[in-house]
C-alpha cells in the first residue's frame, strides 16, 4: 500500500479523490497487479481490503515511489527520443528526394523495381511505429530480456526482408544508382528503427522486478510482426492461393455455425443438428478414421470456426503402454469427414471443462486413472498451419472433475461446480467404491495475465456438477446440473437410474476479483430439469430484446457409462 502517492496525486488535484466503496476521502492505494491497477480506498476499506489478500495469499510487492512522475517521465523520454528520429527520418527523405529529382530530370521512367523496395521501406517504418505503440501501451512487461526477444524477433525478419530485396531483379543501369539510394535508406532505417527499439526497452525495462511476463503478450507481439511481414513481401503468384483458402475456410465455417454437435464413444459416429432448421433432426456422418471416439472426450467449435475434439480414454482398456494414443487433440475435417492431428494433452482426462479464451483451447481439471480428480490445467496453442504441444498452466485451487467453465470479456475463465473423485479404497465389505465429495469451492476465477486462479466463496445455492455455461452480454449464465443428494440418494422407482436435475439459472457479473455481483433465478418454466456435456449455441431470437440459448440436454445417468442420448433444449432469456 502506498500513502506517499495518493498524498501527491490529492495536492496536485482540483477535487479530492474518493473511494468507490464508501465515497469517502481515499489514503490508500494498492498496487497489486491482481487489484485493478492503483486501487483507491478510504481508511475504512484498508483493513478489509489487508484482509483479502491475506485469504487469497496475494503477498504485496514492493511500493514503488512516485509512479506517476516516473510515467510522467517515461513519457517524457520516449517523446524526446521520437522527436529526434522524426528529424533524422526528414533529413532522409529529402536525400532521397533530391536523388530523385535528379534523376527525373534525366527523364528515366521509375521502374516496379523501385515503387516495390519504396513501397517496402515505408510498410518497415510504420510496421516499427505500430510496434513501438503496442510496447507503450504494454508497459506492465518490465523484464528486458522477454522484451529483447521480440526485438530479436523482428531484426530476424528485417533480415529476411532485405535478402529479399538482393533476390530481385536488377534495374535497368541508367537506375542503378536511385536503387542503390533507395537500398542504402532501407539499411539506414533499419538501423534507426533498431535505435528506436532498444530506447523503448531501455525505458520500459524496471530493475529488480522479478514478476513473471505474460508470455502469451509476447507471442501474440511477435506473431503479429511476422505476419505482418509475410503480407508486406508476398508474392502476387501466392496472393491467389491464398484467396482459394480463405473461400474455403469461409465456406466450411457457414455450415457449422448453427450446429449442435457430438462424437459419440466407442464409434466412428459424428452427430449434430442445425437449429435453424424447421424441425430439427440429429444427422449422422461416419468419419473415416482408423480408432474409435474416446468415451469422456469434450468437442468444442472454436472462433476460428473449426470443430476440435479433446481428451477422454477408454476406462477399461487404458494404461501406460497405451495412453499416448487417447492424448491427441484433433481437428474435424467437413469435407473429407476426417480427424487431423494438431496437438497433444500433457496429461491424459476425461470430463474436464473445455473453453476458449483470446487464441487457446482451455483444458480444466477433469479425471485421470492414475491420480483421480485433476487440478491440472493446460493451454492448447491453435494455429492452423501447425502441430503445436499443450502448455501447462497453473493449477485449480481444489480438484474437480465434470465442471463448466467458459470465458468473460475474453479476459479470464470462469470455473463452477464440479465433484470431486478419489482414486478407489477398499471398503469394509471388500468391494471397490469410490468416494464422491463435492468440491469445497464452486467458482474459480483464471487470470492468464498473471497465471493465477482466485477462489470466490460458495454461492447460496445447491451444489452441482454437469452444469453449462455461457457468456451473454457481460454476464456468465450458469444453467442445468445434477446436484449431489440426487445422484447419492436410492431410487425405489421402477426406473433406477433416472435423477431430479435442476433447471435454476445463475448470473454473475464479475468486476474485479475481490468482489462479484451475483443474482440467482430460480424459474421451473424455464427448461425441463436436466444437465448438459456439450457446448451451448446463443443465437438471435424475433424478440430482438431476448436471445435464445440452445444446447443438448440428458435427464439421466448415462454419464456414468459414458453413453449419451442427447436431446435438444433451449430457453430465452
């Protein structure tokens, strides 16, 4: 907590500042990373505040004195340092001018050779321009050396550039000497681009700061970059192809999107249904595939709107000789009706939760036959153009298998609900049972700037697992489930299996990670009682004030034996 600064920031301001709990006079700030960014709060919110962090063990890290001159004159560095190159880039251009005038007057026509390497020259400086404002902007990567990876990163690709400049063909000689200009400013500006980068790290760059970088920033910087690139030295002969892939992918994309889908276990079966039809119908395709669905497995459509298939492994046939073949993460193709290969689970489960979040497939908790009820959590990369391993992530606060869990804001991930199954114990009676305990917290939250999962209180309302979740305008609408009693309770029916699910809905709003305002409906004419294994669909409704929520529903415990009978269900809301 830091007084030194709010005291500055109130004796340079006009209006005092307040707290946006109590609206009283604000003394203190935190400067946590998981707390908003300078947090205001009056002498009363102090100590409950101290004490949110002791119960989320979030350690306070060294108060840093007068942030806000030191951005002040950050600011004031990196303006002094653009100025100048502003004033050596002018002074080239008007070599270059001069060179071309001369030239023009010579009446030679401009060859492509030279519009090209032009035109190659100004896509560097403003490719340099929109990098430097993206660093800027992320000032919270203060540890130089993950910085100076993207500066290597890029000189690589200025490199590339130039030696495709030399592959080129020659101009004609009365133009040898404007491409020898022209070639000579491209090599000047690299130079003072590179200048123009090291500057910017150096200012950026706080020693002694041993925080972890959120390496997905990084990534993402340098993926741009290269992309970038690409597109600037493209060849006209590629520009079609890519144009044909585009169609293509567009193409497959228009028949998804209004499916609801599932693979069905121990087959070769790919179900689904679009609900824009009149009346819909499950249609089923038999994939050519040489291996049958794992029971278990999750499916999601992701953003890139590709349909991919996740995890599960056949419980009695599983083990160590044979368990790399159920850790492949596939890709469904529509047209050809296969399963491509794109990545691989660093640890093999079932029932887990599956998500989406900025360019990453989630993988949360879930079930191992080995370890039981997972906390492990992993990333899995998607890029289209690649193989890419799952990146392991840091793990659930409390182990849980069958949870939901969906993404807000595309900022974190939300957890809810869940149980928790112990590795079988022998019984006083000699058979082998498992224990089921519900998970001691309902709601996790994921931030993956920092890599950290926050627990929030349980909810007053019962405790479920097999529930679904979506994102509606800002709000995470949790739905469905099967609630512990229920599965634990003796049926005397004549139907042993069949369950009392719950059709109450949950709304959280989540604004920060110390607080949540949370509102619970609980409405029977909502949907039949049920629970739900597959991904929801939200879609537009003739009430333009409402939107529809589809989704396939089971009302009894197949799960167990993980056969599935789905059906379609949905509701406004």
């Amino acid at each position: 907590m830091s007084q030194t600064a709010i005291d500055k920031v109130n004796n340079n301001c006009h209006q005092q500042l307040e707290c946006k709990q109590l609206r009283r006079a604000v003394k203190w700030i935190c400067l946590h990373p998981l707390c908003n960014s300078f947090l205001e709060m009056c002498d009363s919110c102090y100590p409950i505040h101290i004490e949110f962090h002791k119960q989320n063990k979030l350690f306070q890290e060294a108060d840093f004195q007068n942030p806000l001159n030191r951005l002040e004159q950050q600011k004031d560095n990196v303006n002094k340092i653009l100025i100048k190159v502003q004033s050596e880039l002018q002074a080239i251009r008007e070599k270059i001018n001069q060179e071309i005038q001369s030239f023009a007057k010579q009446e030679s026509p401009p060859l492509p050779i030279v519009q090209e390497l032009t035109s190659v020259k100004d896509a560097i400086i403003k490719l340099f321009d929109d990098l430097i404002d993206k660093l800027q902007e992320e000032s919270h990567l203060k540890k130089r050396d993950m910085l100076r990876a993207i500066h290597e990163e890029v000189t690589t690709k200025i490199t590339e550039t130039l030696e495709y400049q030399n592959m080129l063909s020659n101009p004609e000689t009365q133009l040898q000497s404007m491409r020898d200009v022209i070639i000579f400013d491209l090599e000047y500006q690299t130079q003072i681009q590179r200048s123009r980068m090291e500057q910017v790290l150096d200012e950026l760059a706080i020693k002694n700061d041993e925080r972890k970088i959120d390496e997905d920033v990084v990534l993402r910087i340098i993926s741009s970059v290269r992309k970038d690139i690409e597109q600037i030295i493209l060849k006209p002969s590629n520009i079609q192809t890519q144009k044909q892939n585009i169609k293509k992918q567009i193409d497959n994309s228009q028949q998804c999107k209004n499916w609801l889908f599932y693979f069905e276990p121990y087959t070769k079966n790919f179900h689904y249904l679009n609900v824009q039809d009149s009346n819909p119908t499950f249609k089923t395709h038999t994939l050519a595939i040489d291996f049958l669905i794992s029971p278990g497995n999750r499916s999601i459509l992701a953003k890139d709107n590709q349909i991919y298939l996740v995890g599960g492994y056949d419980p009695k046939q599983i083990n160590l000789e044979n368990e790399q073949q159920y850790k492949y993460v596939y890709k469904l193709n529509l047209e050809r009706l296969t399963l491509s290969k794109v990545s691989s689970l660093i640890t093999l489960r079932h029932s887990f939760g599956l998500c989406q979040l900025q360019n990453y497939l989630y993988v949360v908790g879930g079930y191992n036959y080995i370890e039981g009820s997972l906390a492990k959590c992993e990333k899995i990369p998607l890029d289209n153009e690649a193989y890419n391993s799952s990146i392991p992530i840091n793990n659930l606060q409390k182990r849980s298998c069958y949870l939901t869990v969906c993404s807000w804001r595309n900022s974190i991930l939300v957890k809810y609900g869940g149980i928790l199954h112990d590795q079988s114990f022998q019984a006083t009676n000699g058979k082998q049972e498992q224990q089921i305990v519900l998970s001691d917290y309902l709601t996790e939250f994921y931030l993956p700037d920092q890599d950290f999962w926050v627990q929030m209180q349980t909810l007053n309302y019962p405790c479920t697992f097999l529930s679904n979740s979506i994102e509606i305008n800002g709000q995470i609408i949790i739905f469905g489930g099967i609630t512990l009693d229920k599965i634990k309770k003796k049926s005397t029916s004549k139907n042993e299996d069949k369950v009392i699910t719950t059709n109450s809905l949950i709304k959280i709003k989540a604004y920060n990670v110390e607080s949540l305002d949370i509102e619970i409906s609980k409405s029977s004419s909502v949907f039949d009682p049920c629970y739900s294994m597959f991904q929801p669909l939200l879609k537009e409704t003739s009430n333009s004030k409402k939107k529809r929520i589809y989704f396939l529903a089971q009302d009894n415990l197949d799960f167990k034996n993980h056969t599935l009978k789905p059906f379609l269900r949905y509701f406004d809301i």
